[in-house]
C-alpha cells in the first residue's frame, strides 16, 4: 500500500470523525511531527484551525473555547516537549470538567527509546490527569483500520464529554515523508458510511424511590438551605430556583453558580454570605438543619467554616459527574444524579411549603449586609473591593465576566451582588491555578460578546505571551488589571506576620510596566486615575473593539485595611440588628 | 507533639541534608502550600534562593544553573497546576541528563480526591519522565522519621547525579497551619550526627578482557573516526583526543561536544562535516570501517545520512549512562562505560598507529571546505548562515554560547569552526524542544562570565516572559535575536512545496516587535543595521552589564536560498578536488 495514501486516507477519517462526533475547533501548534494531520485539518471546511505558538497557552485557549462553547475542542501538536506543555492545561480540565481532545503526533516505534531527536516517552503521558488515553495504530488504508480509527475518535469525544467532562489523549504516531495527498477528493471518501458508531451519553439519575425518600427528609424541615458552587449546565438555574420556591430554601449562591446573574427568579438567592457569615451572631441566627449542595466547592472560606460548625446538619451533595465533592468530610447524603435532573424530579415529588421563617431570616441579614455595602461606594481612591461592587453596573447587558484566580475570585465572591442582566461568570476553578488565565480567558472571548477579564498583576504576567491570540485573531476583550505589584493574597494570610522574607517569598513584587507588552501585541493601555476616568472608560469600552487593558493601581496593605475596615464595619451593624431581633 | 515544632524539624532536616549532599541553589515559586519549606530554606546561609513567578521559566532557570554548574539543582512549588508547569523542563532534564531535585508541596491525604481547592492527584506526576519518586511522610519530629527524610533526601540526590543524571521528584503533604518555627537553632538543631549516609556514586567500566578485546579490533583498522555528540564531562576533550592521535582517527566533532573550542589539541578535530558529507564524491572518499560514537546523536542530518549509508562500518557505541543512542538501528557494539575512563583505558592498551593516510583525507576535505567558507564573508547582507560563521571570532575568551534549537543549532552545527578560546556551547537537546530557552540560558548565565545566547524569534517568543529573570537578578547576558519573523526551519523542509497553508500552519509570523518586551524588562534592545555595526556592537558588549537584546532580520527564503548556493558552490569545488586526487 502507497504510504500517502495510507496516511491520507487514515488521517482524513480521524479528522472528519472528530467533526462528525462534535470538534468544531482546534488550536494548532507548527511543528515537523504533526504536519499531515495539521494539513489535513486545515483542508476541512467545518473545522475552525487556530494557531498558538506556545502549547501551554495554546491548551489554555482551547479550553477557554470549550467552556464558553460547552462543547469539545481539540489541540494539536508535535511530538517532545511540545506535548508536555499542554500538560497544565490538560490538569485544569480534568478538574474543572472541561472536554478536551489531545492529539500529540510522536515517532514510530523504531524511533523511540532509541536517543532519535524530539522523541520522548508518550505513551500514558499525562498519566491519571486525562480519563481516557489511547496509542494509536499506524497509518493504514484498510477498511477495518480505517473503521477502527474512527471508532476510537467517536469514543474519544464521548468519552471526554460525558459526565463529568475532561481531557483524552490520543498520540499518533507518524512516519516520514509527512506530506499528506490533498486533493478533492479527500474528505468525500472519508464520508461517514451507514454502519459506523453513534454514541449517545445519558445522565445519572436516582430510582422513584430514592427521589421519594428524599422528598420526604426535605418537606419536614423548615432549615433547609441549597448551596451551589460552579456549574456550567445552562438548565439548571432554573430548575434549582424552582425548586428553591418550593421548599422556601435560601440558595446561596456562589458568583460562578451562575445564579446571581440572569432572568430566572433571584428571589431566594443569597449572595453577601461572604461577608455576614464571618460574624458569630448571623451563624447562629443562621443554623440549617438540611443542606443540598450542587456543583464544586464554594470559594467563600467563611461559607466552608460555617458548614464545618454546623456538622450536624444533614448534608446532600448532588453531583452529576460522580465525583467525591467532599474536602471536609460532612456529607451525609452523596448523590450521584445530574443537578438538574433533580431539581425537576423533586420538583413534582414535593409540595410547597407553607414556612418561610428560615428563608426570610436568611433574606433579612443579605439584605442588610447589602445596604452596609452601598458604603464601598464612598471609597475614593482606587480599591480592589469598590471595582468588584461595581462590576455588574459597569459591564453591559449578555457580557462574559471571566475572573483571575487568588484575590479576584474571591473578591468577586464578596461584592458581586445580584442582578437581571445575562453576565456569564467564568474562571479557572479545577485546580486553582493563576496560570493560563490570559488563554483562557481570550478562547472564551473567540465566540463572546462583550468580554471583561479581571485578574492581577502576578496572573496577568503568568500568561503575559498568551495575548498574542489577541493580536493574531483581532479579539475583542477589556482586561481590568489590578496591579498590586505582587502576591495580595498572602497579605491576608499568617505568612504576612512574619516579615523577614515576606515580600521575598510571598510579596514577590515585579515592578513592570505592561504597557510595553501591550503595545507590542498591539493592544490600548489605559492606566486609570480615578472612578470617573474608569467609568467614563468602562462606557466607550462597550463599542470597541481589540486588546484594551485597564490598569488600576493598587496597594497591597492598603487594601488588606480597607477589606478588615469594612467587615468589621459590617459585623457591628449585623450583629446589632440580631441582638435586636 | 507539637505541630509547628515537628513541621520545622522535619523540613529543616531535609533541607540541610539535600545542601549536605550537593545542592547550593534552589529556584523557588511563590505560593502557600510551600510555604514552610519557602521560609526554611530562605534561613540556609549555604543555599541560594532565586525566585521566580512562572513556574515552567522556574524549573528551566533550574536546569540552566544545573547545567552550568554540573550540580543539582532544587526546585519548589506549591500543589496543583504549579507543579504541572514544571512537565517541560523535566522531561528535557530526563533526556538531557541532567540533575533536578523536583520538590512539591501537596495537600495532605484527607484533602485529597475530595475536591478540595488547588489539590490535583500529585503521585506519580510526571510519570516515566523522572529517574525516582517518592511520596514523602508527613512531618514529624521522631528520631526515626528524621532520619527517613534525610536518608530520601541523600538518595535523592544520588539518584539525580548517577549516570545517566536526571530529575527525582519528592511530593511532601502539609498540614495547616503552615508557619515553621525559625530560630536560630532552626539548623544547629539539625546538624549532621555521625551514622548517616553517605552515598559513593561510582562509574561504569569494562573488564580488562573487554579493553583488550576493543583495543585488538581498533589497531587493527586504518579507517576508524570517532564521532562526538552532546558531552558534559570535563575530562572528556583530553581523553578523545589523545586517543584520536594514537589511532590517527579524525574526530567529528558536533558543536555539543566541547571539542571544537578549547586548549585541548584541536589537530584531529574535523568540524565542517555537516557541508562536506552532503557531497557525493566526498562520502566515497571517506568510507570508515570502524566508528566510536560518544555523546548523544549529534545534529547533523548529513552525518546521520552518512552513517546509514556506512552501515556496514563497525559501530561501537559508549555510553556512561547506560542509554540506548542508537535511532538508526546501526550500533554493533553498544558499550556501557563511563566515555572518559574509556578513552584513557584503550590509550594504554593500544599503540600508536604509523598509518595517517585515512585521517590526511579526511582533514584535507575538511581544510578545503573551510577554505571555501570564507565565501561567506563577502556576504553583505544580514545573513544567518554568516553570522555563526563568525561568531567565534566575535565571542570573547571564556565566553558561554547558549544556542537556540531549530535553524541556529544546525546553523551552528555547519558554520561555527575550531578555535583556541574556551568557549562553552550549551544548548538544549534533551528534547529539542524551542520552549524554556531564554530561562535555561539565563539560569546558566548566573555563574558564567561573557553569556551569549543565540536564537529565533519564535523560540525567543516562547518563553518571552523567562526574561523576568534577567531584570530581577540583574544577569548579564548578550541575546542574539535572529528576527525571520518565523519558523525558518519549515523552509528547508517538504512541507515548504505546499504553498496553500504553509504560512498559516508552519510559516507562522507573528509580526512583533520585540524592543517592547525588553523595555519591560529593563533591558537595551538594538537593531543591528549591518556587520560593522554588529562588531561594533560585539567589542562594546565585551564590557556591559546587564540584559542586551541585538536583533538581526532576515529574511526565511533569503536564508533558504543562501543555504542552498552556498552548498552548491561548496559541493563542486569538493567534487573537482577528489576527482583529482
């Protein structure tokens, strides 16, 4: 058999296949290795091929795509050290459940283990952190390869996309020449004949007796509370507040639950719990019997200590993806049905409860908390929590709102209060990182309106290579740059107490000014003096487009004060208004 | 037993035992969970501490201190997507040889699977890629324990700097709180008492039967070479040479070797092979029967192409490091022994060889094209090929020449020619990956005088943000930035006759100006206008401090066509002088 036509016709089925299973895109990163199933990619009319240099961004911007997409999205790259690159990104899938299908071209057996140039140990390469990896055949133009070829890509993108979602990797090996036969023919051969797989994922799902036996436990209590951290799954604000209606639940709502934000019925969701559960007298004001809770792990740390006080409460953790959500051990109840699913079933097997006591209790100290708020807008000089308080006012109607990992998010978590607009809140949240978040956030932004990144100096300069995305695509994205010179996080933390090698260690301030690599990936840089010159900005921002980075100013002790001022500010009044009560 | 006393015992013990057994620096990125370990070592007065805010540039840093200083080099993360950022530099450490200790804090065992903020599966996490694992006990403060963490430490280290050297990686849970006890007995406490280990790493060797028997079969040939790849050793230049002379072999000497600069008789050095055996009548002329190859396979393709067609030559292949370097399947002989004690050993067993007219062949064809080399002088324009033929001349005395992968490394390989200064060339061919260049470069200036570093824009790109470094440490280094505003390799290769895609998918331009970045970083940039300049440019750099960044544009094609006159031209003047003799 002709060597081109067999590595023609075999990398044009594991192509089409992927298109056919649900790839849309995939980013390319050159190389010598990858170069037939790079060339034959970019023949296909239905694939979208983006470029990225570097690897690690390049995985990064690929699941920035998925996640805003929800849909798998592929990554291509040569054989060696490229590979090990995509290796963050991949972690970060895993974690955050997000479908990526890696495609590494390697050498042939006989050039491996053998000191042959750019070759490495591929095989099993990203060991646990992907769910699924497969070594592919050699090229071969039969039938029965060819059918195994798109076999295993159908089973690779089901698999990477069923619940819970994340990373496979197949590597392929490739022989010289690499120089694919691309003619017209070279899709319609590969059309999908009648007879080749079809596979279709189902949801979890409990018995009618597990949903009525649950259904009984939630209608005989009046302390129930619901708990959702991230979740992407777009049916389930709807389901979950309904249900919340229901049972007369307070849902507390974490800024990616995607709850604060939308036109479903915010009524029941509580938001500020940041802030007023750091205060003794609302916790025991407070105190659930009941706890469902949906999604990944809260960032609020004051939520995760109140629920480590109230270990006695029965709590029901609903997950989807059959994971072990659990880092403090207090789950009573682990549930593996999809979130929205039970929402909807318990919906029908409940009925309305008749006491709103708890929930108006829960209403009463959010809504306080937010009238203590409306203080943050008094601040003058630029302050990280004032920017998160105003961030939905600023950002327009159907934005995407992606946030850096450390202090962000967790600002975000604090100040971010309800409201109507369609605001989609991304971030990193699988394991955390501070890296890629540039990539990620401008993969996001590929198919977004009205994109807003926020993140700080240390994340922003982590991925700093990765806005070149912004320059070779013209996207459209606002980066709000906090720029506290450093680590701000570790000023909240013990670390801060001991001086020594603090700002060494843990400071680690850069002393950059990012205008210059602003200008170099050919982006605006505007540094912001004060709220007017931010708000005036915040408003032109809307109707333009490209790479536009706002820089504010901060300072890293300052802004640790005015955090402690304000919740000790807000403890007293809360406080006061449950001694009152 | 107290926590905060057990937690500090414990890490300072394994942090005098990994200094006591050879480690002098440790790159260190800011983070929490690392934090006893970060301000432990931070106390060591005999432990350099760098740090560094990415940590893939961190671990490249690492491996560039440790290849200059042939030691082993710690680095220090915290858990999650950080450690997955080191994948790429370990992996080039595996295959390079090179000594990383890899230490990451993780979350201890009941945070883990649990979903649990920024805890990844961490056992195991970079696979195959490192020589040892260890997942290390939690602190305690017992005799015992003690001695466990030193004992793994000590064998650690060994294990990183036996043949073949490589990176280890320990994986040590932490609980809460995270603040060690420093006092000044922090390491008094912790000092060495008589009884532990001490490891003696020996050297493979072969039996006397084994010596006579090579030195039987090598007098009794008049046409042996010796072939040099990537060498670290030291003594390695003077023990190949003095074998060289004995047998009369000529020396093809890879620009990895070390061979072609130093004060070591350069006589047998053969060092334009890579023009010369492109060249038909040349290859003939030259036909060996036996071949020592040392070091790992060298970068010519011509010289590779050379030996397949020489495949019936004996090949003896010596490797200290027990590895398998033998991609074209054509070794006889494959011989575990450390290369310099070889060389000395078959110095006293064989005699010297009265017969020189197979090494005057090889010598004359090597004169002759370094005599039609100087053509390239006369090359006016900015040119690739012209600059690594002079740049010898342009580096001083001492002077370390890190070059980058893809086109400079063969542009080295082809152009840069024997000379009396000691000169040190470095270059990453672990994977021949183009990503961590600039950050291994600098890790490797830190203790070098008269730094050159030498690359291509996209390499140069790739790890962009590593120039970090080089501000904070005030570094001094001299970067040759060769601008073909992209992949110039792809032009030399087939993927170069499919025009439809080829800047899309391998031409890849990225249209940047470079002079923004270095400004961030505090550094000076020029542009080099022509030669004069660019002397000019070399004497005044002699004598500098500081980042310097010289741009010189070319132009892909230019450089392609360049290439091929030049070996055309060669290859005829070759042709007529062997169809002479």
């Amino acid at each position: 058999m002709n060597h081109q036509e067999s590595l023609t016709a075999y990398i044009a089925a594991v192509v089409a296949e992927l298109i056919f299973s649900g790839v849309t895109d995939v980013v390319v990163s050159p190389g010598s290795r990858s170069t037939p199933m790079a060339m034959i990619m970019a023949e296909h009319p239905d694939l979208k091929v983006h470029i990225h240099v570097d690897e690690r961004s390049a995985a990064f911007f690929a699941l920035g795509i998925a996640k805003s997409l929800n849909r798998p999205v592929a990554i291509l790259c040569t054989s060696g050290t490229a590979a090990a690159n995509y290796f963050p990104a991949i972690v970060e899938a895993r974690y955050a459940r997000v479908p990526l299908i890696v495609l590494t071209a390697d050498r042939p057996h006989e050039l491996r283990e053998v000191g042959a140039p750019q070759a490495i140990d591929q095989i099993h390469l990203y060991g646990k952190h992907v769910k699924w990896f497969s070594e592919m055949a050699l090229p071969e133009k039969s039938e029965e390869i060819i059918r195994y070829a798109r076999t295993v890509c159908a089973r690779a993108v089901a698999i990477a996309t069923s619940a819970p979602s994340g990373p496979v990797h197949l590597n392929f090996p490739f022989r010289e020449p690499l120089i694919p036969k691309l003619d017209e023919e070279l899709f319609q051969l590969n059309e999908r004949p009648n007879g080749y797989i079809k596979v279709q994922n189902g949801n979890l799902t409990l018995s009618d007796e597990h949903f009525q036996e649950i259904a009984n436990r939630l209608t005989k209590t009046n302390k129930g509370v619901i708990i959702c951290g991230n979740m992407g799954d777009p049916e389930f604000p709807k389901a979950v507040t309904q249900l919340a209606e229901q049972l007369n639940f307070p849902i507390i709502a974490d800024p990616l639950s995607q709850l604060r934000s939308g036109q479903h019925n915010l009524e029941n969701i509580i938001e500020t719990y940041d802030t007023f559960l750091r205060v003794d007298d609302a916790k025991s004001f407070l105190k659930p019997d009941v706890i469902l809770r949906f999604g990944a792990m809260p960032i609020s740390k004051a939520l995760t200590i109140f629920l480590k006080e109230n270990g006695s409460a029965e709590q029901y953790v609903i997950d989807g993806g059959g994971g072990w959500r659990d880092p403090s051990a207090l789950s009573t109840n682990m549930i593996f049905c999809n979130e929205s699913l039970f929402c909807e079933k318990l919906l029908s097997y409940t009925v309305p409860n008749s006491s709103s006591e708890f929930l108006m209790k829960w209403k009463k100290i959010n809504g306080l908390t937010k009238e203590n708020m409306t203080a943050l807008r008094d601040i003058t000089e630029i302050s990280e929590g004032k920017l998160f308080y105003q961030l939905a006012e600023m950002v327009p109607e159907g934005a995407t709102l992606f946030v850096g990992n450390s202090m962000p998010i967790r600002d975000l978590d604090s100040f971010f209060l309800n409201n109507n607009k369609e605001i989609k809140v991304m971030a990193n949240r699988g394991a955390n990182g501070i890296d890629g978040t540039v990539s990620t956030a401008l993969g996001a932004a590929l198919y977004s309106k009205s994109f807003y990144l926020v993140l700080g100096d240390l994340t922003f300069f982590h991925d700093l290579n990765g806005l070149i995305a912004a320059k070779l695509y013209n996207l459209d994205i606002n980066i709000l740059l906090v720029n506290n010179n450093g680590g701000g996080i570790f000023s909240f933390l013990p670390q801060s107490e001991h001086s020594k090698n603090f700002e060494l260690l843990f400071g680690t301030p850069l002393d950059l000014e990012f205008e210059h690599a602003v200008k170099m990936f050919k982006g605006e840089f505007t540094k912001i003096e004060d709220w007017d010159h931010l708000e005036s900005e915040m408003m032109k921002a809307t109707n333009q487009s490209g790479l536009k980075v706002y820089e504010l100013r901060t300072n890293r002790d300052v802004n640790r004060d005015e955090h402690r001022e304000f919740w000790s500010f807000v403890s007293e009044e809360i406080s006061n208004f449950v001694k009152g009560e």
